[in-house]
C-alpha cells in the first residue's frame, strides 16, 4: 500500500484529503505542519508528499526545499495543495523541487488522478 504525507495546519482540510486518499486505498499519515512533516518523512516511508503552502512553522516550499535537501526524498513525488495561484509562487514551488500544484478547493477524483500519475 502507497503511502502519502498529508500536510496541512487545518484539521478539516487533513480530514478531507485523508478521506479522499485512505478511500482511493493510499495510506495516510497525516502532519500539522512542516517541522511535523520532515520528523514524520524521517521515521518512516512516504511515497509522496501532499502539503499545504501556507503554514506555519515551515511552509509548503520549504518543506519542499528540506526534503529535497535529503538524498533519500530525491525522488519522492511533493505536490503542492493550496490557496495560492499565482504563476509567481508556482514557478517558486517548481524551483524549489514541487513535482505538481494544485489550487484549493480540489476536486477528489482530479486528486486522485493526478496522484496516480506522479506515482507511476
């Protein structure tokens, strides 16, 4: 079974993705915020990354930025789920190593979808 990260600072919003994600059969461990996220990515195996930009702590780039920082998350598809949509913060996430970014509120099955594809 895959398992992904699911980081975001709103309890709904992990919720939500949570649910989407363990019904579509991925594992989820689920993470309040970036520091959270990297201890959680260092004791265990993730798949994949699913992480908020703005949070507080350590946002989305720059959980991004400290994963890729890691050998071991080189290759480790990070996606990007947020409220921003500007092409500046996109182009800021790609430079930092996000794989993908998708604009809140998301869809359940584009989710899915484009998960699949990044795990390929």
């Amino acid at each position: 079974m895959r398992s992904i990260l699911a980081v975001d600072d709103s309890p709904s919003m992990r919720k939500m993705v949570s649910f989407t994600l363990s019904s579509a059969g991925f594992k989820v461990v689920e993470a309040v915020d970036g520091v959270d996220a990297l201890e959680k990515a260092q004791a265990q195996n993730i798949d994949l990354v699913l992480a908020d930009q703005n949070m507080p702590r350590l946002d989305g780039i720059g959980l991004t930025r400290k994963l890729r920082e890691n050998p071991r998350f080189k290759g480790t598809p990070i996606l990007i789920l947020t409220t921003e949509s500007s092409d500046l913060m996109k182009q800021a996430g790609r430079a930092a190593g996000a794989t993908g970014w998708l604009v809140k509120p998301f869809d359940p099955n584009r989710l899915i979808e484009v998960i699949q594809k990044v795990l390929r």
